[in-house]
C-alpha cells in the first residue's frame, strides 16, 4: 500500500497525454546460428524508465533486446534482436512519439556476414570482419518529426567529456552519462549513478535505485519538454 | 508424490559412488568491459544432465558458463565466464573424477586482446584478431589419469559424420550428436532428440524432454562404464 500510495503521488501526470519509446537492453550481432557478440546491458535501467513513464502517465512502448526481465503492466513491449532490427522498429515508431529515450546498449559493431551454418574450428587465428552498425538515437534525433530525444552514455573514462561531445554530434536534446567502470552501478546493479546533460545545464543524480533515478531522468525529461515545446 | 517415486525407481544407484563433472552452457569471451563473444546456450541439457546423475547415485559438479537456471538439489556448482576458466576449473578437478560430461558450448575463438577500456566506435569497418579457445574436452581426455569422458556435438549439417570424427580425433569414450539447426530441439528448448555414438555403438534417442533425454544418456554412460571399467 506504501508503494502503491508513492506510486500515485508520482503519478502527477507530468507525462500524461505523451508518448514515450524506450529502447532498453543489449543488442544480439548474430556470426552464425549459433554465435554473437553481445554485452553485458540488463536492460534493469531501460525498464524502470518504462515503469517510470507509465507511473508518469505515458502510453510506453519498450523497444527490448534479449533480456530476463518482466514486462512492466501497462508497457507495450516489442522484442528485437540486432541493432538492425532495433533501428527498423524505432524509426516506424517515431513518427508518432513525443519523447524518444534511447537506453539500449547497441552494439557498435556487427560482423560483416553472417554464416547460415555454424562455423567450424579452423585455424589458430582467424580475423574477423566487422561493420558499424547503424546509429540508432543519432536517426532518431535526425528524423523528419524528431521526438525529444535522450541518449546515454556508458563510458569507463573521461565521461562527461565523452558525454558531451556525444550529445552535440548527435543531435540530442539530452543525454544520461554513467560511469559502468564502477561494479556498484554497473549493468547488471540494481542501483545506478549518473550526470544527466542538456545544452545550457546538467544535474548530477546520487547513487540511487534505478527505480529512483528513472523517476528522477522521467521528471527532468518532463521539465525540459514543457519548457521546450511549450 | 509421482515425481518423487518415478525418481526414486531411477535412483537405482546406476552411478553411485561415482564423481561426475559436468560442464554446462556458454562461455563468455570478452573483448573490453562491457562486450563479448558468446552462444545461445541455455545449460538446460547440462543442468537436467546434472540432476540426473545425481538420481543416478553420483556425486556431481556443474562447471557452468552463464546461465539463468538454479542450482540442482545435491548439486556442487562452479561458475565460470571464459573457456579459459572453464579449462582450469575441470584440469583442478578431473585427477579426482570417473566420469566427465563436456556438454557446455565452449567458445571456438577468443579475441587475441582483451581491452582494459571500453573500446570507442570508430572506422566503418575493423578487424578482429581472434585465436583458438583450449579445447577443454580433448584436455581431459588427454589427461593422465583421464576419466569417461562424454562430448557433444551441436551442429546445423553432416551431424553424424563431424561427431563420429569428432570422438576419434580427441579421444573420447561417448558422443552425444545433436541438430541445432532444429529449433524445436535448440539452445532454449525444453526439448532434446540425439544420437549416442560410442565406439562399435550407437543409440537414437528419439525427441523428448531433455530431463528424459538426460536418464537417457546417464543409462548409456553407467552401462559403457560397467563394461569397460569392471
């Protein structure tokens, strides 16, 4: 009932009416039937952001790479598997999204083809190929009907230099930096830290649940979009 | 009741006193912090391998890649993430073993570097120096005091003549060969079918719940085991 009562009093509507996309989780980059590269993303983040809109008041759709998570009540949830997939689902979404929070971990890479049959072992060394994946917040901030977009960034050294310089090239009008050299908030954490960025400002956000600080990301999205676009 | 009984009518001491080693689902091989290289490998057909040896009067050791399955009852587990790992684990513990079940989907390739930073996106296309994993199933067979060593063969075409020449080249005592180009039999199935292949012998095990399939197996090994070793 505590739960429920704190759940109400954030449900203040500060997202009511807008809908929201959330990509969360790892991308899978198939090499063959049965090999991919892959990374350690949880997707815990990406979906107490989806809990957190939903308690906000927004119809939520998660894009989700393969995760061990429950789906949130009232979250329409979309499976996909490589960033290719992922791209494909987001850019036939945006067109009807207000607010775009881009927290899947894409790969960056792909191998270059993909083998139909499962390869043998061969020699000692092999060198594989491998190609960029398409850059999935930096299409949707691009887009004709560009939502508000969020991106994130997950570095292990000079992040919010990184962060920042990310936020510019891409377009974004807002990006969460964390540091996932840190185990206590890394992927697999059920508790995070983070700087979240905008053009003009920044907020630092303690070590916290991911619960608490996607309610935090939630309202400081709401602020920017009202300011923005009102 | 039913359950305990049907156990209970299996738990005929087929293995009893018996050391079993099990290793069971992928290995994760990493490129930096965050990325690796991996297999779809649930460590279903390893856990109910695990379990059913223990019916069978064993004392068992899982040596498990990363999986999203709990422990089996009487079960001593062993997790590792790189075939490296898994390699030490199961040389440490193979000299006090009668029985050594390699079902776990090794990685054939590691990457050649392991970056201590995450590594940046950067050339549309790059190349990736991999180098062969150990091949931790021909280790133990190899070994001195080498014990009944059973491997796998998971393949998408010619499965009965790669799993043949498999067990030839490194020495095994059992092959069990099974078609991952199934999905009905796959990684994440609930399901198995294969074909036992042992020197002068086979058996087709027709398709069935992998805790089934697994009594199966642990039959087949108990009766080579009594065979050859008494």
């Amino acid at each position: 009932i505590i739960a429920r009562a704190a759940a109400g009093l954030f449900s203040s509507g500060l997202l009511a009416g807008k809908r929201v996309v959330i990509t969360a989780g790892p991308t899978r980059e198939a090499l063959d039937p049965v090999r991919y590269i892959s990374n350690h993303s949880s997707g815990k983040m990406g979906y107490a952001l989806a809990r957190a809109a939903v308690d906000a008041g927004a119809q939520t759709i998660l894009v989700s790479g393969p995760v061990e998570l429950a789906t949130p009540d009232h979250v329409n949830r979309i499976d996909v598997q490589s960033a290719d997939d992922m791209l494909a689902q987001c850019l036939a979404l945006v067109a009807d999204c207000d607010i775009f929070i881009a927290c899947a971990a894409v790969a960056d890479y792909r191998p270059g083809t993909i083998s139909t049959e499962k390869i043998k072992k061969g020699p000692e060394k092999i060198s594989l190929e491998l190609v960029r994946n398409p850059d999935i917040v930096a299409a949707v901030a691009a887009s004709e009907h560009s939502p508000f977009t969020i991106g994130f960034a997950a570095e292990t050294n000079d992040l919010l230099a990184y962060a920042s310089s990310k936020m510019e090239r891409k377009g974004l009008d807002m990006i969460v930096a964390n540091d996932v050299s840190d185990p206590a908030i890394g992927f697999n954490s059920d508790h995070n830290a983070a700087t979240v960025l905008w053009p003009g400002g920044s907020r630092v956000l303690e070590e916290a649940s991911k619960a608490t600080i996607a309610r935090d990301i939630i309202r400081l999205i709401a602020d920017r979009v009202s300011l923005i676009r009102d």
